[in-house]
C-alpha cells in the first residue's frame, strides 16, 4: 500500500467506520476493512481508515441521563468525518454506519466533502428472533409490575440475539431504505443479514465500485452530483411510502442542509398527501424488516414508486447511471460474485408490502400538526384510526419520571393528554422518550384516550399511542407549550393537522411561561461538556442541527 500510495498509480480509498463492539448493528463492522483493503488492491487501488466516529446506541440509553447526548451525537460524527476525512489524501470514502444518528452524521460529514465519490456499505439486520408483539407484550405487563426483570431481560434478549441491525423499522432500518432509495447503497444491498457470502460480496463490489467513481477513472461521480434535491424528495417519500422513523422529520432537513438544499416541515406534509403507504413492518404492523426483504424489499418498492411517478427514477446514484436502475436484487453466481436479477413484478406478501395502486391507506405515515401550541410531528400508520383524534385535559410533568410516578401512584386511569416538556434540544438535548410508551400503553389498552404532547422525540419505534412530538418552538426557547397548565382541554386532530389547546385568548394571552431548574440535566456521564451544543442548536423544524444553515 505505501509503494501504491507513493507511485499514485491508484485510487486511494477512505474508511469511515463506526465500528464498536457493543451495539449488536455495528459490530460486524469488524471484519469489513480488511474485506474493504484486499478488495480495494484487487482493483489496483489502496485503502485506508481514515477514522472512527461515535456509535450510541438508543436503546441502551433510553431512560438513562446518556440519552441526553444521543442528538447530538449525529453532529459530533459530522464533525469527526471531517476530521477523519481532513488528511485530503482520498479519492473516494466508504462509509460505515447503521443506526439512528450514525448515518444522518456520517452523511452530513460526508458532504462537506463534496467533491469526494462516497459509498455507504451496510452490516445488514439480524435474523428475525422473538416477535415484536411478543417483545412489547412484556414490556407493557413489565411496566404494570405483572412481569418479572428477568423474564423481561429474556425476552429483550431473544428479541436481540445476534449480529446486525435490530429487525424493527426504526431509525436504523429507516436509515438503510434512505441510502438505498438515495442512491448511496448498491442495490438491494440494504437488508442482508450479515456475515454471510452474499454480504461481503457486495461490501466487496461497494469498495470497486467506490474506486470506479473516483476522478481517476471515467465515471466520476461525486456525492455532490448525487445528492440533490430529486434524491432529496426521493428520500421523503420512501419515509412516508414506508412509515418510517420519526427522526428523519429532522434528520433528512439537516442532511439536506449540508448538500446546501432547503428542506422544510411543509414539504413534508404535502409530500405526504400523495405519497400511499405501502409497507406494513413493526411498529406498524407485525413483520420485521427480514419479512420486507423477503416480499421483494427495495427493488419491488422502488419499481412500484418510479412506475406511480412517484419517484425521480432519473437521480443519479453510485449504481449505473440512474435511480430506475435499482430494480434488481442481488444474489451469488457459481464462482461467488454478485450476480444480478430482476426485482419480483409484486409483492411476494400483500401483507407487509403492497403496490402503489393498491396501499395500505392512501396517504403516508407522517402528519404536520399546526395551531396556537406551535408545530408538531406525528406517525398515523401505527394509530388506530378511532385514535386519531384525541381531546382531553391536559396532565403537565417535566419528565418521563415524574409521569411514572404519576402512573405508578394510580393517578393516571383515565382520559388524559400526557404534556411532556423541557425536553427540547436546547432544555436538555431532544431525548427519545421511549420509558413513556409502556404506562401510556397500558392505559390505551385499558379504554382510556390518551395521548402525548411533547417538544421531545419519539423517533421511529413510537408506535400505537398518538403522540405530537417534535414540539416547535419548545418549551425552553418560549414556545406556548410552557403555558399549558393541568386541566387545560387538548385537541390533537391529526385528521384535520391541528394542535389546539382550548383556553380563552385573555386567558391564554394573560399566562406566564413556566420555567423548569434543567441544571441537574446538564451535568454527569459527559453533558456538562456539551453546553456550547445546547447554545447553539437550531429548532427540531430546522433539523436541530448545531451547523448554521449558511
């Protein structure tokens, strides 16, 4: 590698891995450089890890103070890409990352440098292992006290219980359609398992495939020729044709921000008004992302989307000349090359993906809410549609505890709308908030209307309970969610795309905002270091990013 470096003679490729050993998505990463080295000096180039950024895995923080910091991790990794990338003694990046604010990070580092070809290889989910209902059954009867911590931990653990991404359409899963419908993965690379020969196959063809588009050669191609705004919109309406993750309500504004594209709320709100949902996977629905790829996967979703006009087929990508190129799957060939086949014509399972002509409802998973509380996100496709409308008065907590407690104590059993806040970027971080999906679940199976209002997340594991989240301006920098007191009669109409709060205007206008004592959540496991980041982070609307939009 040094005598190939030194002669120039060849591409000299970047990794960018956010290898650990401790989030079951990441650590198949281990192998990967060395397939990456020998596959890149097969191709008469030469490979190297540039660096290593951060991967935290939301699930093991949630509920725990280190949560606090999980927001801002994606642009601690845009940071250290760069660093990583700073050398400027690359003519192509591959990029290692999975999960929730991993891939968004790796992204926006990667665009700020443009003029680098970037592809992004994925480790894959793992195989399908105790069933998602199962898994929320007992954290539901865990959270009423009828189940045991250790019959929960074997329950987490059979859910969980090997190499690769977990199978629920999450942030991660969420994650890898994007790079795939972006034009970023190869195709159908972005849900096989790990660890198998199909697998490093394509890790293998992603690394000369890379080198192929390197100014050396004569497919150059940019991730600044790549990343525009077709792949942009194309990215939105995956989200909604799939029900997607929550987070990229924030996560897709910043990352176009960062190819210099202005992604707004109201995009995706009218996006989403004719964009069908096409996807049943876990929060919404049973299967898990291996029972997608099985019904046809990426292929069968992107032929049905480019044939609807739903998609721009003509953005570019780093395979072939266009998107509409991506309606082929991967498989292996008698010598173990990757070998390619057409996509199935239709879903293989109606159940868990459909065509666009005949979807599960007829519009995407994800509503804008607006009104006098400010502006809101919410997922519809995992909400019963009796539940899509909830009034009821309004119980205020200042955290996911103190909401506990509440439940814990009785105080709970009725119709109520949960106001969760201070939970904002700029008040402690944005945290997910999943610790208030179990007592919240429980009451919703008793026959209570509840509901969650929240300047906080929920990302894309919220599930069945309505909840307003993203919550803008929060509570923190003055939103009018800091006016709202107990008894308060909440309307979430996400019908209608309404956030209400029925109180009279001199009332409403007379009120002071409450104030919350955060100090206690600045400080321990690393957040005192992160005060600069609380200073300066833009609104969820704006994607919550620390970057100025210039």
């Amino acid at each position: 590698d040094k005598e190939a470096l030194r002669d120039g003679s060849g591409p000299n490729l970047a990794i960018v891995t956010a290898y650990n050993d401790m989030l079951s998505a990441h650590q198949p990463y281990a192998r990967f450089p060395d397939l990456i080295k020998e596959a890149a000096r097969a191709a008469g180039g030469s490979a190297q890890v540039a660096g290593g950024v951060p991967a935290m895995c939301d699930g093991v923080t949630q509920g725990e103070k280190g949560m606090d910091l999980s927001l801002f991790s994606r642009d601690v990794i845009a940071l250290s890409t760069a660093v990583a990338l700073s050398h400027d003694m690359f003519d192509a990046a591959v990029y290692l990352g999975v999960c929730d604010k991993i891939v968004p990070g790796l992204l926006i580092g990667a665009l700020s440098f443009g003029h680098l070809p970037a592809v992004f290889l994925p480790a894959g989910p793992m195989p399908s292992g105790l069933a998602n209902d199962d898994k929320s059954k007992i954290r539901q009867l865990y959270a009423e006290g009828k189940a045991t911590r250790a019959e929960l931990l074997d329950a987490e653990a059979a859910a969980y219980h090997g190499p690769g991404t977990c199978t629920f359409y999450g942030t991660a899963n969420t994650n890898q359609m994007l790079m795939e419908i972006m034009g970023l993965h190869l195709p159908g690379a972005s849900f096989v398992n790990p660890n198998t020969p199909l697998r490093d196959a394509l890790t293998m063809l992603g690394v000369r495939r890379a080198l192929e588009l390197t100014a050396l050669g004569n497919h150059f191609t940019p991730i600044g020729h790549v990343i525009d705004e077709r792949a942009i919109v194309n990215g939105v309406v995956g989200l909604h044709a799939t029900g997607g993750s929550t987070n990229h309500t924030i996560h897709l504004i910043a990352m176009a921000a960062a190819a210099g594209i202005a992604l707004t709320w109201e995009d995706f709100a009218d996006l989403a008004e004719v964009t069908p949902l096409m996807t049943r996977i876990y929060p919404n629905g049973k299967a898990d992302v291996n029972h997608f790829q099985a019904a046809g996967g990426m292929g069968v979703l992107i032929r049905e989307l480019v044939d609807a006009g739903l998609l721009h087929g003509e953005a570019r990508s780093v395979w072939g000349e266009r998107l509409a190129d991506y309606v082929v799957e991967p498989r292996l060939d008698a010598d173990g090359a990757v070998a390619w086949a057409p996509a199935p014509e239709r879903s293989g399972d109606t159940s868990v993906l459909r065509g666009a002509a005949d979807p599960f409802q007829a519009t995407g998973g994800l509503r804008v809410l607006e009104g006098p509380l400010g502006r809101a996100v919410i997922k519809t496709s995992a909400v019963a549609s009796d539940r899509h409308v909830i009034e009821a008065p309004a119980r205020v907590f200042h955290s996911q505890e103190e909401l506990h407690v509440a439940f814990r104590a009785g105080e709970l059993d009725r119709d109520f709308v949960a106001v969760v806040r201070f939970q904002g970027p700029k008040a402690i971080g944005m945290p997910e908030l999943h610790k208030l999906m179990p007592p919240l679940g429980v009451l919703q199976d008793r026959g209570r209307r509840v509901a969650l209002v929240t300047d906080g997340r929920m990302s894309g594991a919220s599930g069945k309970v309505p909840s307003a989240i993203h919550v803008t301006p929060e509570a923190a920098a003055g939103g009018p969610i800091a006016k709202i007191r107990d008894g308060d009669i909440i309307r979430l109409d996400a019908t209608n795309g309404r956030l209400e709060v029925k109180v009279g205007v001199e009332d409403w206008a007379a009120r002071t905002l409450a104030e919350a004592d955060l100090s206690a959540a600045h400080v321990g496991v690393g957040r005192e270091l992160f005060g600069s980041f609380r200073a300066s982070v833009g609104a969820a609307d704006e994607g919550a990013a620390i970057f100025s939009a210039a």
